[in-house]
C-alpha cells in the first residue's frame, strides 16, 4: 500500500553484533538476501514473511536505524519533501534488483527513506 511504512532498515559496521543483540532483545530471525548488497532479511516470530532489513555499511554510511514508506514514485516524493522544507539526502538509487529508493530528512532533521518497487 502507498503512503504506508512498509519497511524498516538497520544498518550498521557490525552486522553480526546486530544480530545478536535485536535477536536477543525480540526474537528476529536473520536470512541473507540474494543480492549484490551484504544484506540480511528480518523476521519476527510468527510472521509470514520479512517486514525489515540488516545492512552492512562496511563504514561508508553512518550507522542507523529508520523507517521506508512505500510511494507510487520515489521522485515526486523527493520534490514533495523539498517543497514542505525537508531535504533529500540522496538522489534516487535503482537497488539494481526492481526497487527506487531515496533518503530523506523531515522538517526536524529525522532521516527516513521512501521506496517504489517496480513491476
């Protein structure tokens, strides 16, 4: 559904400490994904399937842990942002694999990523 948050990421340089530690805490269970990224799917007990994501930012990206809303088109997203005072933190990335996706900040400076699935 548009509009909804339908994804989560965490991403951090320690992956496995991650996993750990959100395993430990609620139970989440961590698959790889088969991709080009080093990226693992979440998933909670009872679930049908993955609601999150663990990402490996082999320190090139500041760890962090937000929300992805689901949109009709990441690029209007973008501009929307911008026109209410928010700011686009990045353009936006084709995942190589049927996703657009974008990272974005709120009038208080929140990050937060917007994503379209093609096809």
């Amino acid at each position: 559904m548009h509009n909804t948050v339908t994804w989560f990421e965490i991403a951090t340089d320690d992956p496995a400490g991650a996993e750990r530690f959100y395993g430990g805490l609620f139970g989440w269970s961590f698959a790889h994904d088969e991709g080009p990224l080093d990226y693992r799917l979440i998933g909670y007990p009872g679930a049908q399937a993955p609601a999150g994501g663990l990402f490996n930012t082999k320190g090139e990206f500041p760890n962090h842990a937000i929300f992805h809303v689901e949109v009709a088109d990441v690029e209007a997203a973008c501009r929307q942002t911008e026109e209410l005072g928010g700011k686009v933190v990045t353009k936006v990335i084709d995942d190589g694999m049927g996703t657009d996706f974008a990272y974005l900040t709120d009038t208080s400076g929140n990050l937060f990523g917007v994503f379209r699935r093609r096809g």
